[in-house]
C-alpha cells in the first residue's frame, strides 16, 4: 500500500504573491506511487505560474541501441532535471524512498522548498513533518524548505494520540493498539486495477487486513510525532470502497468528558476538527470524507473503554491535500486555499 500524494489546485496561480515568479514542479509517475490520478490542470501553465511535470516515462519510455546511447541519453536527462529542481520554488517529490532520497541531492540552492511525499524523510533531522494541526508545526512549516508530508494512516494516529500525550492523559510509555480502515486508491495503480477488474479473485469482495508483520512503514512517524517509547500494534485494513479512511484507537481512560474538552481546545484552527454529531444512526461510515480535505475526531464508548476515531480521505487530509495546505502556509497565503471541506 503506498501513501503518496497527487494535488489539487483550484486556480491556485491567481492567489499567491508574485504569482508571475512561482515555479512549482512534480516528479514522480502518477498512481505507481502516489494515490490518484494527476489532473491535467496541474499540467498547463496559467495566470502566470510556471507548472513542470516530470514522469519517470520521460527515460524509460525510450529504446537505447547501445549502451553508449543509454548513458548520454540518461546523462542529458539527469542534468535536465537537476535544472528544473534548481529553477523551482517548489518541488513535490512523488517517489519510491531511494529515488526521493537521490532526488533531493539535486537540488544545490538555499531557495527551493521541497515537498517529498515518501516515507524517506519523515523523521529525518533536517526536515519538517507537514502537519501543521500538531502543536508548534504550523511556524515550523512556514519557514521550512525541506517538508515531509505525512502517511495517511499515521494522520490519523497522530490527530489523536498528540494531543493526548501532550496533556497527559497518555503516557508516552503507553502499550496503544490501533487498526485503520482504508479504501484501495491508497495501494496505487496496481490495487486500483485489481479492485476495479470484473474478474477479480473473490477475497477482494471482503476487508483484508495487511502489514501482517507489524513493520508497516507509518510506525516510526507515529512514534517520533506523538513523542511515544513504543510502537502501537497497528491493524490497516483495505475494502472495497475507493478513497476514505477511518483510524481508531481504543483507550482506557477514567474520563471521556475530558478527553472531549482537549480536542475541542486542540483543534481551533486548521483542517482537523472535532465533532460531537450522531449523525449516522450507531454507525461510521469510512468513506464519509472521500472528496474531502480535512478530517474529522470523534471520541465514543463510556467512561472505561474509550474509541478515539478520526476520519478523512487518504487521497486528501492523508496525502493531496495535506501537500497543497504545506505549500499553501509555505507561500503565505490562505492555508485552505484549493482544499475542499
């Protein structure tokens, strides 16, 4: 299951500053890691914003003759984009670790601001983890050029356990379990095809429960972000629904009342809010948010067994839009600008 990132810029061009001077560039071939198709509109250049997008179909797609050939051919395109990240304010990397890692090693300047959305960075020194709901994120994210955009099931547990940590109502020694349901757009081109085929296998009817040997790859942001000595038992589920996801981890705590009253206070600002509705007759639908950018927390069960869940789209608040609302703050325009909620 891969959690990177596609965008969505609703004429974005026409709000920012000194917009005829913004360079934005993508790299990365959409779907094979990222979660949804590129729009188009992110490929044309208006209102004076100068859009680059670079697949890694601009080498493969072409036959060398020679092995001579092929190591011009690779030369010309390295130093092709090794131009093109130096030239841009803002780069989205849309790649597999090793391949974010070498492309960050391009850029030479102190200007660019990157935006990698793989797992390479997240707890790297030097980088930003882009959740700028978590205490303290939002100045960080302003002033960053290196900006690691977060996993999407890892949103979710950091939206509730942060918090909680932070007011001590859990322990960061705490022993959490946690399992996540998700839709098939998150595992890529591949699972979207196997979801989408007529003649698919009969297990794709059911949720299939996955990262069986509890090294998902979400773990040590959830760990580093929400300050916790140990890993949670981390339980992803995917469905047969295309985009939503619906995290949830269950407590025991002496007090829901409280816990309510914390995320009320945490939650004033930005695309992370609580809610206190039943709207859905005993029921919670993970796909509720699918479509949307922001998320939502709610907080269930009694004053001894606790459900902490949060909701949002894995194509949104867990990947697109949490990379558009970074680059908006980086920017220094309205941070929901382009999102939608």
């Amino acid at each position: 299951m891969n959690d990177d990132l596609n965008f969505n810029f609703n004429d974005l061009s026409k709000h920012t500053p000194n917009r005829n001077n913004i360079s934005i560039s993508r790299f990365g071939t959409p779907l094979n890691y990222s979660n949804e198709p590129f729009p188009n509109s992110f490929l044309n250049e208006s209102n004076g914003v100068k859009l680059t997008n670079i697949t890694n179909e601009n080498i493969l797609r072409t036959r060398f003759d020679s092995q001579e050939d092929s190591i011009k051919s690779v030369c010309v395109y390295y130093i092709s984009l090794k131009n093109i990240f130096n030239e841009a304010d803002i780069v989205f990397l849309c790649l597999p670790d090793d391949a974010a890692v070498e492309a960050v090693n391009l850029v030479e300047n102190n200007n660019t601001v990157i935006i990698d959305t793989s797992t390479a960075h997240r707890v790297s020194e030097g980088w930003v983890y882009g959740l700028p709901e978590i205490k303290g994120q939002r100045e960080l994210i302003k002033a960053s050029k290196r900006i690691a955009n977060p996993g999407c099931h890892a949103s979710g547990f950091i939206a509730l356990v942060a918090p909680l940590v932070e007011n001590k109502i859990l322990s960061p020694d705490e022993k959490l379990t946690c399992f996540s349901l998700t839709g098939y757009s998150g595992g890529g081109k591949k699972m979207i095809a196997q979801y989408e085929n007529q003649n698919r296998e009969k297990f794709f009817d059911s949720p299939r429960q996955y990262a069986l040997s509890q090294n998902h790859k979400h773990l040590p942001e959830m760990m580093k972000i929400c300050k916790l000595n140990n890993a949670p038992v981390f339980c992803p589920i995917v469905a047969d629904f295309y985009s939503g996801m619906e995290v949830t981890v269950p407590i025991f705590a002496p007090d829901i009342e409280t816990i309510k009253e914390i995320y009320k206070s945490y939650y004033q600002n930005g695309m992370i809010k609580f809610s206190d509705d039943d709207n859905e007759n005993g029921f919670l639908a993970a796909n509720s948010f699918s479509g949307r950018d922001d998320m939502e927390i709610k907080v269930l069960g009694n004053n001894e067994r606790i459900l902490l869940i949060a909701r949002f789209d894995n194509l949104g608040k867990g990947a697109s839009g949490a990379a558009v609302q970074n680059m908006n703050l980086v920017m220094g325009i309205n941070e929901f600008e382009g999102l939608n909620f």
